[in-house]
C-alpha cells in the first residue's frame, strides 16, 4: 500500500510514537489507555482570557455528572453555549485531554463551552449514555438564566465518539418536539456508523494513528449488544431522510488518513439529501484526532481547521457582528 502523505509535524508525530513500540491501544486495559491519552496530552497551555467553574447536574437514580463551564472573563451580554462532548472512544478522554481545545473554541468564539465529564464505556454504555448527555443539556437550557446562557444560541459539538453523541443529541432534541431548539452542529471526524467497510476502513485499517481493531474495540465497549448499532442513536449513518429533516445546520470536519473519513463524509451527503444545510470539509495531510492532540496544535491542518470551526460558529450565531438573522 502506498505511505500516506502526512505533514512535516504529523509525520514526526507518527514517528515518535512507532520507535516507542507501545503495544496496541485495545491491548491494554481500559484504565491503562486512559493514563495513555492523559500522559500524551499532559502539556498544558494557559487560557488567561476564560475562566472555569464546575458544577454536578444529576442524571438520575442518585448520580451526578461533573460539567465544566468555560467563558469569556468579561462577556458582553448573555453568551452563546456550545455544548460539547469529548471523544475518546467512549473509553477514554476527559477534561484534561481536551482542555486546550474547547478553551480555544471558547477564546476563538465569544462563547462558553459546556463540557460534560460523561462516564466512561464500559462502565456506562448506550444508551445510558446518551440518555444522560441529554438531562445535563435539558438542565443547561432550563437554568440558563443563572450561567449567563443565551439559549437562542445553543450548539452542539464534538470529536470522534463526541461527534456522534452530538449528533444523538440533535435526534433527540428532535424527537422531543425540538427540544431544546439547537442551533448548529460542529462535528469533528466524528463516528457515525459501525459497519468497518468503508474504503477509509480498509485502506487505513492499521493507521496511521486510529486503527479498525480500535474502533472494534471501542464500539465493544460502548455498544456490545449488536441490536443497539441499529439504533439511530448510535449510528446516525442509518437514519432514513425523515429521521434527518429538520435538523440542524453542521459544519463535518474529517482529514486524509482517518478509517472514520468516510463515514463522516457520507453522513454530511445524508444531511444534505435530507435538505438540511451540511458542509463537509477534508484537511489532508493528518490523521485522526488532529485537532484534540497537543502534539499537533501547530500543525497547519490543525491551526486552519481550528480557525474554520471558529469561524463556522461564529456566522452560526452571529457571534460579535452586531447582525441580527433575517
């Protein structure tokens, strides 16, 4: 097979990482692939302009989950939400690993991120999951007026496993009569189906970086019932286009050499059959999670496609511009 083409700091990236000779990420344990992620992505960057606060939203039978909350220091008015989940695989990811990338979104924005610290796979699965991101939103939208929240301005984001749950959530909130009402979807290379049959699947089965047997093994974590890969909730890729109407416009963000690129990509082509307005754009040259990795934030493709999001988020919401929708 034909090397892919990586960029210069992707490339030393994928290098460093095979003369280390780890064993497989699905061949350790869960909570050891955990301290993995959070070892790679423990360099920290300061974010002098936002602030962070915590607060526990229960989700029922007595549990709680903890949401971080990241804003501007001195906002002006209410201020616009993007409520994002964090990939990870559903087995791993948490605050710290994606501390750098929503505290950009937020600076680059205006905005304030709501970020759930949801229950790991296998120790929550679908879809107590979803059901769970759901309440925490619900809660957010109904309390809006004690954060400062502008619910007229809501957004769901995330990467990978994330970007999926984000789309759970626009089904959801459809199916609840539209529900909390939101805005715009920003899907970073997110999972939207479980086949592994995609092009993209074969042709970068053993990566660079994300692998199929991964992907297996993550899925095995949060779906183990194959019924549940049926749902739409789980794997929006086979939704029907009455499932898709109404929905939200989405920004899909996908890059090259990625196993989950074409299902995101087919995913935007569904929305869009579906009338709903879906922008689908492929950041060649990097691989999944390019723009969550530390390692990679001065990458171009990282740097463009952080700016791009930012951008998209922006115009969604009329962040800023004075403008008001007509």
């Amino acid at each position: 097979m034909e090397k892919p083409f990586l960029v210069k700091k992707v490339q030393n990236f994928i290098n460093t990482l095979e003369a280390a000779g780890d064993k497989p990420l699905y061949e350790h344990t869960y909570e050891e692939a955990r301290e993995i992620l959070r070892r790679a992505q423990r360099e920290k960057e300061n974010f002098p302009n936002n602030t962070m606060d915590e607060v526990s939203v229960s989700v029922g039978a007595g549990r709680e989950m903890p949401v971080k909350i990241i804003r501007p220091k001195n906002p002006m008015g209410k201020l616009p939400i993007i409520f994002y989940i964090h990939g990870g695989g559903w087995v791993m990811g948490d605050y710290q690993t994606h501390e750098r990338l929503v505290n950009s979104l937020s600076e680059e924005t205006g905005a304030a991120v709501v970020f759930p610290v949801y229950e790991p796979s296998p120790e929550a699965q679908f879809p107590q999951t979803t059901d769970n991101l759901f309440m925490v939103l619900e809660y957010m939208v109904r309390n809006a007026a004690e954060y400062n929240f502008d619910t007229d301005n809501l957004i769901v984001a995330g990467d990978s496993v994330g970007g999926n749950m984000a789309i759970a959530m626009a089904l959801m909130a459809k199916q609840n009569g539209n529900r909390p009402e939101i805005k715009f979807m920003l899907l970073l290379y997110p999972v939207t189906d479980a086949s592994f049959e995609t092009k993209s699947y074969h042709v970068f089965a053993d990566g660079p970086w994300l692998t199929r047997k991964a992907m297996q093994w993550f899925w095995d974590a949060y779906a183990p019932e194959k019924r549940d890969r049926n749902n739409i909730l789980a794997c929006p890729l086979l939704a029907k286009p009455e499932d898709l109407q109404g929905l939200p416009p989405a920004l899909v963000i996908t890059d090259e050499n990625d196993v989950l690129r074409d299902e995101g990509e087919d995913f935007a082509r569904k929305l869009n059959a579906a009338g709903v307005e879906a922008v689908s754009v492929r950041f060649n040259g990097t691989i999944h999670d390019f723009m969550m990795l530390n390692a990679l934030k001065d990458s171009e493709p990282s740097r463009k496609a952080l700016k791009l999001a930012a951008a998209a988020l922006k115009e969604a919401v009329k962040i800023g511009s004075g403008e008001e929708e007509t």
